[in-house]
C-alpha cells in the first residue's frame, strides 16, 4: 500500500525483513480442515454436545446449523455451501446437499430469511462447474427457479444472475433421453412468465435470453424445437406489454441480450464495434425474426410512457443495428428514429443512458464510407447536441465516446464536429466532465483504441486543453493526463508549456501526482534530448528518489531502464550513478540505500521487448554496490541486494570473470553465514539461477 513505508525510518527503528519466517502449525484435520466447523458463539446455538460436534460429518454440521434458531448460525451455515459441498464431493453433494436444498428451499412455500436467500443463490453459481459438472447441474434449476420468485429484488438478481451462468454449461457431455434440460428450462420460462405476481415475470425476462441461446446452439433444427423458441419469443413479447412498469423495465433490460440471442451471435454489440472486425454472417431466418418480431418489441418500449422503460430500451440499440447485421438500409429505418428520439427526449436519463452506449450504437448501424456521408453527419450532430447537453451527467457520458467516436468517424468528421466543442468542455465547471474529457483525450492518442488523428491535430487542438488540465485545481484530472502523457512522448518536444507544468508538479502535494512525474521523466528525456534532462530534469529525478512515499521512489526504479535506452551507459555511469552512490553512503535511513540498490538492479533488466545493453563498465560498478550492499547491517538491505545479484545473473550480461571471482562467491558466504532466513533464500535463489 501506498503508504507503507511513507516516512524513511532510521536503521535504528528497523522492522524485521520482509516475509520473515512465521511459525509453522500442525496440519488441521476433522471438519475444521474443511472450514465448516461453527465458532464458539455458533456452536452453542446447536443442540448437540461438544465431542459430537468435533466429530460430525460437513453434511449434518450443515443441516443442524440450517435448523437452528439462530439467524447467526443459519447465515453463515449457508455462507460455507460450496466448502461443504467440496467436502462432501460431486456424488455426495448431487445426492444428498442439493436434494435436500430442494426438499427446503424449492418445494417450501413459507418466505425465508431474504439474507440467506441471497447468500444461497450465489453459493450455487460456485458449484458449478467446478464441483458439479455442467451437464449433472439440471437439479439447480428447481432451486434457482423458487429464487426467482422471490419478492426481494437483490435475491432475484442474483438467482438470475447464476441462472445464466449455470444454463449454458448444461449441455457438454449431457446425454438427455428424456428431452431435459430443454423441457425443464422452456416450462421454467412459462412458469415464470406466466407467474400472478410482477416478481417473477421480472425474473422471466432475465432468463429467456440465456435459455434462447441455449436453445440455438444445442437444440436441433426440427419443428418441436422451433415451436419452442417461437413460444420463448411469445413469451418475450407478452413480457415486453405487460401492464406493470417493472416487468416492461426488465423486458427492455434485457432487450439487447435476447436481440443477440434470437440472431445468433456469439458476441455482444460493444465486443463486435470495439473489434472493428466485419459483422459476422446472420442466417436468413434468425435476420427475418429480428426484423419482424424483436424490431417493433424494440420501437414500442423505446416510446414507452415510462422513462424509466425508455431509458433502458435506447440503450440496446447496438444489439439491435448488430441484429440486423449491420445493414445501413435497414439500420436507418429502424434504429436512426429510436436515435434520433433519444438524444431529444425531454428525460435527461433517457439522454444519459443513449451517451453512455453513443459510440456502440453509432457503430452498430453500419453508416461507413462516402455513400453514408449524409447519415454519418447526422450521427455525429445527435453527438454533438449530448456533448452540450444541459445536464452535467448528459456531457460526462457523451465524452468517454469520444476516442471511439473519432475512431468511427475519422479526422473530417471529428474536426467538423467534436474539435470546435473541446475547449468549452475542458473550462466545464463540473469537474468529472473535465475529468473524464482529459482521460478520452490521452486515449485519443492511444492506437490501440484511436489511430485515425494525426499530430497535426493533436498539435493544434489537444495542446491546449493540456496545458490547462495539467493546471486544474483537483489532482484527478491532472493524472488522467500525467498517467498517460508517454502517449504524445514523441510530440513533448513541441509542448514547451506542458513540460513546464510537468517540473513544476514534481513538488506537488498529491504523492500521486509526484509519483506519475517520476515516471514519466525518462520520456522526456528522450522527447527533449539527454543534455535537457541533465540541466532540466535530474534535480527532480534525485528528490523523487528520496521521498517520503514508497511508491513515489519506485516511479524512478521503474524508469531506470528505459533512462538507460535512452542516454546509454556511458553517461548513466557518469553522470547518474555518483549521485546514487553519494545518496547511498551519506544515507541514515535504510529505506533510502533500498532505494539506490534497486535502481542499480533495474538496469539489469530490459525495457519493454528491447534488452539494455550494459557496458562492461556499468555492470562491474552495479555489481560493486550490489556486493556492498550484502554487508549491510540491515537485513533487508541485505536482501535487496541479493535480489538485485539475482537480476544481473538472469541478465546473463556480466561476464565470467566477476561471476565466478566475486558474485558467486560472496552469494555462497550468504547462504553459509547468513543469519536471516529472507537473505539466505534470495541468495540462495540467485545462486539457482547462475546454474
């Protein structure tokens, strides 16, 4: 943690080393190795005596804490489920556990404890698979089913949530001669579908997607089976119109899912936008049922009275346009109205909901190259109104679609569109909108996400904004920047203003400011030359190195070896390395000499893909202090430096003669006289890798 090891502490107030030797215990046996036996407060709540308890089986330590009176006792009975079902096994937990959870829990009427309820429902999603095979998990439906009827809402959630878990596992290695678990899972969906009370048509709308899907990839394509999946749509639909505002809510919840599920795709919208890769192929027949049954489910609950509908239908507008297979004809009839009505719907929940999912949407509809000029332009105006929004909440969201947007859109659009809001964002009086504008502009320099703006652009119209973040009054948008900052390394030589600021933040109060200056040193370095480090930047380097925050000192041995890429050997021995060793000497807190030798081992290890070259020179003068750093009076100094031997053996860069006449030996002394147990070992562990 950050602040350990915050203040440098005097060899005289030294702690013992780190991951020192712990005394060992005998192994525990009987139920405690299982972790099912109750504490003190818990076994007395059982009606049993002492000897009886020690000695009971996990099972009826199980059962008796179920019974018990105690609420206590019954929690954290069913908290340890899947330890007791490890301890009883697959047969025993498929043979007696879940029959007896059935017996209590799916076939009891009476409402239970919603907190064990709850715990319940997710100590299920944990047996499988691990404990219980895919295809042995049908007797978990019956449970799983009563769970979903219930009236509180975070136990429902979570019995849907394992349900669409545990239903796609079902089939690998099943043999099902009775027609389970598909008759099983399609009378659930009725049952719940069809249910009197709003609850568990709730739940109906969670899981049809899963069991849809489960349907289309193991069912076979006789006409049983697309009767089926025809009443699992029905059932869908009638969800979709139901009267009461909470089952339409979940139905449009879970629109998108059951779009993805209908059409046959094994990705979601936001995986098949982000890949960039072409839309995968959709059967003829799975696009007709999108089209003219899931389409207007969709229209219909995105003009649904209730906001708190519509909000959640806009925003499956991608799984729609990826249904559709991304047709930009079919596209602009369907989705572009539902987009359009969005970005003015006079709910602002609405609005923020459509600019969280804004760049998924945009690249579900297809609109690419010149023929889709015209529809693109329209896109990036509904863009442009939700990045001026009125609602704070509205431009936040709007703006962490940027950097795909862009991506979507490319240089004209962006520059017509985005670029002229830029400056009235980044002077935006809320701060998370300035907060998450500077994070998407560092991804907009990030190739992996954008790499459609030249330099050009970020020149003009990124160095401004990033002068002013580096100058914000709140640290968080300052390191949206600093962290992210080694993106544009190679333009900091044009940033005169940016790299002025940066200076001036290494003195900032915030350790993490001060720690993202430390690493982001070495890329000015080699964005501004070696000589600007040396006269600019190494006063900094050396007071990042002493602070009083652990993780501060790290940025700087975290940089060593991409300084030593950039400046080279030579003039790390000659100018860096008699700072560091005046540092270690003059030194009277361990912590400081820790610092120093891990620097000097960093240089042993490559940067990246690319292996440091160190100088004969350079590594006999590493191993030097490294030897001294052995004789330490400090263990953990000690340690450190057996440490850093072991990098420069693995380096393989120090040659023969200092291996065998000095490193070799010395490590051999430690392992022989070495009173601390962490030393011995790392010597001992630097010795196994020279062999």
């Amino acid at each position: 943690m950050p602040g350990e090891g915050s203040s440098d502490s005097s060899d005289s107030a030294t702690s013992p080393a780190v991951g020192s030797e712990q005394q060992q215990h005998a192994p525990i046996a009987g139920p405690l190795a299982s972790g099912t036996t109750p504490s003190l407060t818990l076994a007395r709540s059982l009606n049993c005596e002492p000897d009886a308890l020690m000695s009971m089986p996990p099972f009826d330590l199980f059962v008796a804490q179920l019974s018990s009176d105690s609420t206590e006792a019954r929690v954290d009975a069913m908290k340890k489920l899947a330890i007791v079902g490890e301890a009883m096994g697959p047969e025993g937990t498929l043979t007696k556990l879940i029959p007896y959870l059935t017996e209590n829990i799916a076939n009891n009427e009476k409402d239970d404890d919603d907190e064990i309820l709850l715990i319940l429902a997710g100590q299920l999603a944990l047996l499988v698979p691990g404990l219980i095979p895919g295809h042995a998990a049908v007797p978990l439906l019956p449970i799983l089913e009563r769970l979903c009827s219930i009236e509180e809402t975070v136990v429902r959630d979570k019995a849907v949530e394992t349900m669409n878990k545990v239903v796609p596992l079902l089939m690998p290695g099943g043999n099902y001669d009775d027609g389970a678990p598909f008759g099983l899972l399609l009378a659930t969906s009725k049952r719940l579908a069809g249910a009197d009370w709003f609850t568990a048509k709730v739940s109906a709308a969670g899981i049809l997607p899963a069991t849809y899907a489960f349907w289309q990839a193991h069912a076979t394509k006789g006409d049983s089976d697309n009767e089926a999946k025809r009443e699992l749509r029905i059932l869908f639909k009638d969800l979709s119109e139901d009267d009461t505002p909470m089952v339409r809510r979940s139905a449009a919840k879970h629109l998108g899912k059951f779009v993805e599920a209908v059409a046959g795709l094994t990705e979601t919208a936001d995986n098949l936008v982000k890949s960039g890769e072409a839309q995968p192929a959709i059967l003829d027949d799975n696009k007709r049922l999108v089209t003219y049954e899931l389409v207007p489910i969709f229209q219909a609950l995105s003009s649904d009275e209730q906001d708190s509908v519509r909000l959640l239908a806009v925003s499956c507008a991608g799984s729609v346009g990826c249904g559709l297979a991304r047709e930009p004809g079919v596209t602009a009839e369907v989705v572009l109205p539902v987009v359009r009505g969005g970005c003015a719907d006079l709910s602002w929940r609405v609005r923020h909901n459509l600019a969280k999912v804004f760049s998924t949407v945009t690249g579900s509809l297809g609109f690419v190259g010149p023929t889709h000029t015209a529809r693109q332009t329209e896109v990036f105006q509904f863009f442009a109104g939700l990045l001026q929004d009125n609602e704070a909440e509205v431009r936040a969201a709007a703006v962490e679609n940027i950097a795909r947007m862009a991506q979507l859109g490319g240089c004209d659009l962006f520059q017509r569109h985005i670029a002229p809001l830029l400056p009235a964002l980044a002077d935006d009086l809320v701060m998370e909108v300035r907060s998450k504008l500077a994070q998407t502009l560092m991804d907009c320099c990030d190739p992996a996400i954008c790499n459609t703006l030249t330099d050009e652009i970020v020149l003009e119209d990124f160095k401004p904004l990033l002068e002013n973040f580096l100058n914000d009054e709140f640290a968080e948008v300052q390191l949206h920047i600093l962290t992210k900052l080694s993106r544009v390394s190679h333009l900091l030589g044009q940033m005169d203003v940016v790299v002025s600021s940066i200076l001036q933040m290494a003195k900032a109060q915030n350790w993490r400011v001060r720690e993202a200056v430390g690493r982001l040193l070495p890329f000015l370095a080699e964005a501004r030359g070696v000589a600007f480090f040396q006269d600019h930047l190494l006063d900094p380097w050396l007071k990042i190195m002493s602070d009083q925050v652990a993780d501060v000192r790290s940025a700087c041995v975290d940089g060593m070896p991409k300084l030593l890429n950039v400046s080279g050997s030579q003039w790390i021995q000659a100018e860096l390395l008699p700072h560091y060793s005046q540092m270690y000497e003059e030194s009277s807190s361990y912590l400081s000499r820790i610092t120093v030798l891990r620097c000097f081992g960093a240089l042993a290890v490559k940067h990246g893909e690319i292996e440091n070259e160190v100088s004969t020179e350079l590594m006999k003068q590493i191993v030097a202090v490294m030897l001294e750093g052995l004789k330490d009076r400090v263990a953990n100094v000690r340690m450190i430096a057996a440490r850093g031997l072991g990098l420069v053996t693995i380096s393989g860069q120090c040659d023969d003669a200092t291996m065998s006449t000095q490193v070799v030996p010395a490590l051999s002394e430690c392992v022989t006289t070495e009173a601390d147990q962490d030393c011995k070992y790392q010597c001992q562990l630097a010795l196994e890798s020279k062999a």
